[in-house]
C-alpha cells in the first residue's frame, strides 16, 4: 500500500478581521570586535565591524580567513570581564558559545553594549577531538581490595591497576579484559608508573619496595629495589628526551628521601635528602638550565625542592605554603609523560627517532611558555611557580608568580591540561576550580559534587575534564558552559582513582571494580 501524506495544514482564516501585522524583526546592531591571541594578546586580524548575531562557528571561519591560515583552526573565544567589576566566587571571563548578542548583551547585568570594542580572546584547541564518555562499558572484577591507582599505558593500549591486596594488574584496553597479575609486593600497592615507551611499568609499596615489570610478559624484571624505609608515596621516569634508551627512575618516599635508580643495574644512583618530612610527589621535568632535567619534589615539610637531575645538586626551595604540600603538576606532564607517542599513532623506530619525536613535542609546548609547576597543599591555597623564566631569559626563581585561593579546605589534587592553558583544582570542599594554567587567574568554580573530590584527569584534547569523588560517582565536564556534561554513576562507594586515555574513562575504587 502507498504511504498516505497527511492532508495539508489549515490556513488560519480571520472572519472579517483584518490580518495582524507580522511582529518586525528587532535590529541587530553592529559592534566593532578584535580578535586577540589568548598566549600574547598579538592582534590575529584587523578590527572588523561584524553584526553582533553573527554565530559562533561563523566568527571562527571569520578569524581563520582574516588570518590567512592554511589549515582552518578551531578555536575557542572569551571576552574578559574588566577588572573593576570581576566579583570575588565569580567568573573572570565570559565564554562566547552562541553569539556575540546573546552572550555579552542579552544578559540584565551586561557590562557590554554595541558602543564599545569588543577584544575576543581567541585560544586555539587541538586538531582533533575526543568523543566524551556516557557509558560504562565494561566492569572488571578481580582485585581482592580497594584499587588505591590506574594509569594508562603511554599508547592506551594497556592499563595498569594497584590495589590493596598486595597485587597490580594489567588490563587489555582493546577487548576490555585482564591481561596479567603483577605479584611481589608485601603490602599495598600504591603507585603504578609506565615508562614513556611503554617498555617497562614501575610500582611502588607500602612496603618501601620498587618493583619493575616486562608489560608484555607479566613477569617481574629482577628482584625488588630496596632502599626506603617506609612506603614509597609516587614515582616518575627519566623523559625520553633527555635519556631514550634506559630512561632513570625516581622514587619519592615517607621516610623523607627521593631516591633515583638506574633500572638497568637497579641500584640507587642516588639519594636526595634535604627534605624533613615525608616526600609526598616527585615528578621529572624536562626543562633546567642545560636541559638535562630537574626533579621536582613536594613534601610535607611545607616545601617544595628543586634539584638538578643529572648531579642530585639542590637548585631552589620554594617556601610559601604554610602546611603539608600534597600535589603538584606541571604543564608538561602529559607530554612527559607520552614521550614520543600523539594522537597521529605513529610509532617509534629506533631510540634517536623516539628522542626526536619527543623532543619535537616538548620543545613545541614550551616555545612559548616555560615550564611552570603548581602546587596544592593543605593550607587550602595553591601557587604557581615558574623556577626557570622563558627560554633564554633569567630564571624566574624562587618567588612564586601567583596564589591562587578559593577552595574552602584542603587541596586533594591539582592538574594542568595536555595543551597546558588551564589548571584543575579539587578539594575536599567538594568543588572543583578551573585556573588559567599561564597567569593563574580564576576561571570559574565546576560544582555538582556532594562530597570530596579526590582526583582529576583531562582528555588529551584539553576540552573535557573528569573528576572522581568520595559521593561515588565520576562527572564529565562541559568546559563552555561550566556545567556537568554527564553524570558517570555506577560505582557502590568512593572513587579513588582515574585516568582519561583516547575516548575512554578508567575508574576503580574502595568497591575493588575497575569501570571503563
């Protein structure tokens, strides 16, 4: 049978009554804009005269034809309040999603009109895009305990879990299953750390002990690197652009001391002490004044200690919390932490080609910005430091270049994005706080949390942002509105660790599951 049409729609007939006149359209008016680069606020075009309902993908083809780029560039634009009138707990910026007329002007309590020139600042994102998470595909079992971490392999093919049953496991990414179980360890498994190259996995104990693992084979690489003595807080490998053929390994511990290892003959090349109490985050950089790396260590002394990696000389303390130090980041992490790999997945040949790719990457990040660290303590605040100035310029020591306050209790965690643009913050006043990861000016708060927050993670695109929290649950956010994008429940009780890897969400917690 033929498909019928519904019959055409009445017109509406006006018995005598002459027609309404059709409501006119409200003038749009005209304002004058400028489109600035957020990284040094450089003119990207001339001022132009636009209508102010021009949409907001229509102003990004605007800005990439006005700059004559080859590539087209997505970009995402704000517009900064004045200083005058940012309200302390307030946004500092205003994000343009739809258009200039609906953002800047509809608002009652708009502090622009079409008089004024707009200056939009204007941020490059990454080429490529993440899809965000809204589902949990799989839950995998396994773990006798709590999972205390979960850390992706450099490639995300792998994912290494620890947990408190003395055990670490390493799960397929691909078809979602465990793949081995990693024994050795006495006590609790507390940090689990992939070298840039995916060659090796190192972890860390409650029982002091560092241990190494072939990841393609389960096995352990020898016996277990003894030194510390009490449980090993966090580790970090040498960067493949310093050292790609047997990058070090450093080992940050509660007895106070950073000890660094070399794995091929696992002995202790070295051990940094100078710090008086437990050491609670060591991280390397890639940066220093020859380039040869610095280790970067957080502790509970309130300090922060900077030392050169290649002698274990101390170069700076930076002394301005005023109590335990609890995290640190540093905007080259993520790529540190890749090494070579990124998001065209091309692999490696040889160690010079690893060094060259990874070198390629960081020095492309810190063009234009210098390695900068911030750190969260239990004082409720955070600072950002930049130890070693721009690229050719003086240091910038040990004064720190802002604090940045607002959490109403203690920082849990803090974490730069992959492009290093904005920071995260999360505390355990149940919030969450986004930063500008160059000058450390508010953002704005992400709330939607009912209790702490204990980790962050980004995606690899810097445009989503996930955090997990002792109320059970993972939330996805929307960084243009500040708002959740998904809720990711399914956990029965806290969320202690997660990590963000291609489109897929790790989580494991206090309810031994593993959720992807």
């Amino acid at each position: 049978m033929a498909t019928l049409l519904p019959p055409p729609k009445r017109q509406k007939v006006y018995h005598g009554v002459p027609e309404p006149e059709a409501e006119p359209k409200a003038a749009v008016p005209n304002v004058v804009v400028q489109f600035v680069s957020e990284d040094d606020g450089t003119p990207l075009a001339p001022s132009i005269n636009v209508p102010a309902d021009l949409t907001r993908d229509s102003l990004e083809s605007l800005v990439n034809r006005l700059s004559k780029s080859e590539d087209p560039v997505p970009y995402s634009f704000h517009v900064n309040l004045p200083e005058k009138d940012a309200t302390t707990g307030q946004p500092t910026r205003l994000v343009i999603s739809k258009s200039i007329q609906e953002d800047l002007f509809a608002p009652a309590n708009s502090k622009f009109s079409s008089e004024d020139i707009i200056v939009i600042q204007c941020s490059p994102q990454s080429v490529f895009k993440v899809r965000p998470a809204t589902r949990c595909s799989s839950t995998l079992s396994g773990h006798e305990a709590p999972i205390l971490c979960a850390s992706f392999s450099p490639t995300g093919n792998l994912l290494a879990t620890g947990s408190g049953d003395n055990n670490a496991r390493l799960w397929n990414l691909d078809t979602e299953t465990p793949s081995h179980t990693l024994e050795g360890h006495k006590g609790w498994v507390l940090c689990v750390e992939w070298e840039a190259r995916e060659r090796k996995l190192a972890t860390g104990g409650h029982d002091g002990h560092v241990r190494l693992w072939d990841p393609k084979t389960g096995k352990a690489l020898g016996d277990a690197m003894k030194g510390h003595s009490k449980w090993v807080t966090s580790l970090s490998w040498e960067p493949i652009h310093i050292n790609p053929s047997n990058p070090r390994l450093a080992s940050s511990s509660k007895d106070g001391t950073v000890r660094v290892w070399a794995t091929q003959s696992r002995r202790c090349d070295y051990t940094l002490g100078g710090h008086t109490a437990s050491v609670n985050v060591v991280r390397w950089g890639g940066g220093g004044a020859k380039g040869t790396g610095v280790l970067y260590t957080a502790s509970s002394d309130r300090t922060v200690r900077v030392w050169d990696a290649a002698s274990g000389k101390p170069l700076y303390t930076l002394k301005e919390h005023g109590h335990w130090v609890t995290t640190l980041t540093l905007n080259t992490d993520f790529v540190l932490r890749t090494g070579p790999f990124d998001h065209t997945a091309k692999k490696p040949s040889s160690d010079e080609e690893a060094q060259k790719m990874a070198q390629e990457r960081y020095s492309k990040l810190i063009s234009n910005v210098p390695e900068l660290l911030i750190t969260g303590s239990d004082d409720h605040t955070l600072f950002l430091w930049s130890v070693f100035g721009p690229v050719g310029e003086a240091p910038g020591g040990t004064k720190s270049i802002a604090r940045l306050t607002g959490h109403q209790r203690q920082v849990s965690h803090v974490a730069f994005s992959p492009d290093g643009r904005w920071a995260a913050s999360a505390g355990w006043d149940s919030s969450v706080r986004l930063w500008d990861g160059r000058t450390g000016k508010f953002i704005a708060t992400l709330r939607g949390h009912v209790g702490p927050v204990y980790r962050l993670t980004w995606s690899a695109d810097s445009r989503q942002l996930v955090s997990a929290s002792k109320d059970t649950t993972l939330k996805l956010w929307n960084l243009k509105t500040y708002k959740i994008h998904t809720d990711l429940p399914g956990h029965t009780d806290e969320v202690y660790c997660v990590d963000f890897v291609a489109d897929k969400v790790v989580s494991g917690g206090r309810d031994k599951v593993v959720k992807m």
